[in-house]
C-alpha cells in the first residue's frame, strides 16, 4: 500500500504523507515514494508549485526507528537517503511549500525547514529529540542551521525538548504558525502569490537564496550583475514588463479557481 499519495489541479502538485501508523516517518517506502512524486513533480510542465502536507496528528516523526535498528543490523537494505531528498527539494527549480498539519519531529523539522515557505498549525510541537535516543541531528542541521541563530540551535539540538509552532517561527524554522482552521487559506495565499510569478525567475529567486550565503562579495556581485542582465533581456521580463505598464496580468499568471 502506498504510503504518499499525489494530486494535481490548477499548477499545483499536493504531495501527501500518509503513513500514520508510524507517524509518517521517513521509511525506506516512504522516502522512495517521496523521491518519485519529486521526481513527477520536475519533469511535468503541468506542475508549477509543489505543496506538502500530512494526514494524522503528525506531520513527519523523523526516522524510522524500528526500520533504523533492523538496517544497522543489516537485515533492512539502505534505499533512498534523506539528504538525497532534502538536496532535490533544496535545488528543485519549483517551489516546495510546507502545509504542516501536525507535529514535527526531528528529521520531520529538518523537512519543514527545508521547504522553500512552511506554514504550521499553532497546535502543533517541534523538537530536536535526537540526542535522547543516543545520535545526533546531523543531516538536518545543513538545513536547519542557515535559518537559525546560532543560541537557538544550540539549546534545541543539546536540550532535546518539545517547543511550540510559534517558537519555531521565532526560531526561522518556519514562516507562520495559524490556527488549524485558518491553515488552508493561508497556503491558497502563498500559492496564489507563486502561480503569479514567472516560472524561471521563480527558479533564479530560489537560487539566489541557496548560493549567495556561500559566496564571496565580489563573486556575488560578478555573477549577479550578469545574472540580472540576463533576466531583463529576457522574452519573460518584456512580457512581464509590458504587461505591468499595460495593467494587466502576464501571459504566465494562473487566477485562482477556488472561486475567489
């Protein structure tokens, strides 16, 4: 039985966890499944914005731990690894949205936190609970650490505890914590804002936030500088100029149909 299921309607891709037997934890099905539906998800022309939610209490528990322990052992063989998962959403030219329908737990933060914009219910509770079962947040601090201050990190990772939807947003983990009830409104918002924007510039944005933290001031100014010629030379940019001076929408904007 499949344990995430996909649906796509109106440039949206909706990627759903639905493994709540074990609190959607990151088995070898799963991430496999995960990896094919990201897979689907870069190769459809239909698909301009992915969004990923859960069913169940929980978003995503981390590891699988019973399924961890017989792999140490041998008798479960390695598949698709998380940071393979977390790489192709990271550099995926589309933008991830996190719909976050439940708690978070250790590589279930590292997910929410590797999306490009994540929205939580406020009832929901995160943790760095590695360090008391014995291992340590390794994979997820890559994309963790960047949207953390460095205190923070410092006492989620050592303390192991529990801690609101709320402190997450203080934290840079996540965008916005909303009540369960207002969750869906605030991801049509954000889905709307990025079925109006260009495709490819989408692409160079999420770039330009994954790149430039790494690069020197003058390498990051050189490959701008060309980067933004390039872009404004572009058919895209005359039509989304045109269309700004003409006040009208661009040939790529996408109007809702949820009947708004």
């Amino acid at each position: 039985m499949s344990v995430v299921e996909t649906k796509t309607a109106d440039g949206v891709m909706t990627i759903t966890l639905d493994d709540q037997a074990t609190r959607n934890s990151l088995s070898v099905q799963l991430l496999a499944e995960f990896m094919t539906a990201i897979d689907e998800a870069e190769t459809s022309a239909n698909v301009r914005v992915v969004v990923l939610t859960n069913r169940g209490s929980t978003f995503c528990a981390g590891a699988n731990l019973a399924e961890r322990s017989r792999r140490a052992d041998g008798e479960v063989k390695d598949g698709v690894e998380m940071s393979e998962v977390f790489r192709r959403i990271r550099h995926s030219p589309k933008p991830f949205v996190g719909r976050l329908a439940g708690h978070c737990v250790a590589g279930g933060v590292g997910l929410a936190a590797v999306m490009d914009i994540s929205v939580a219910i406020d009832t929901a509770k995160f943790g760095f609970s590695e360090v008391r079962i014995g291992v340590a947040p390794a994979i997820i601090s890559v994309v963790c650490l960047p949207k953390m201050r460095l205190a923070d990190a410092q006492s989620a990772f050592l303390r192991g505890n529990r801690f609101s939807a709320n402190e997450a947003v203080r934290m840079g983990l996540i965008n916005a914590a909303v009540p369960p009830e207002a969750i869906d409104d605030e991801i049509n918002a954000i889905v709307d804002d990025l079925l109006a924007g260009e495709p490819h510039a989408l692409a160079v944005a999420k770039q330009l936030t994954n790149s430039l933290g790494s690069m020197t001031e003058e390498a990051a100014f050189a490959w701008t500088t060309q980067l933004s010629k390039e872009l404004f030379h572009s058919d895209e940019a005359r039509e989304g100029m045109n269309a700004y001076l003409e006040k009208r929408s661009a040939s790529w904007a996408k109007k809702p149909s949820r009947g708004e």
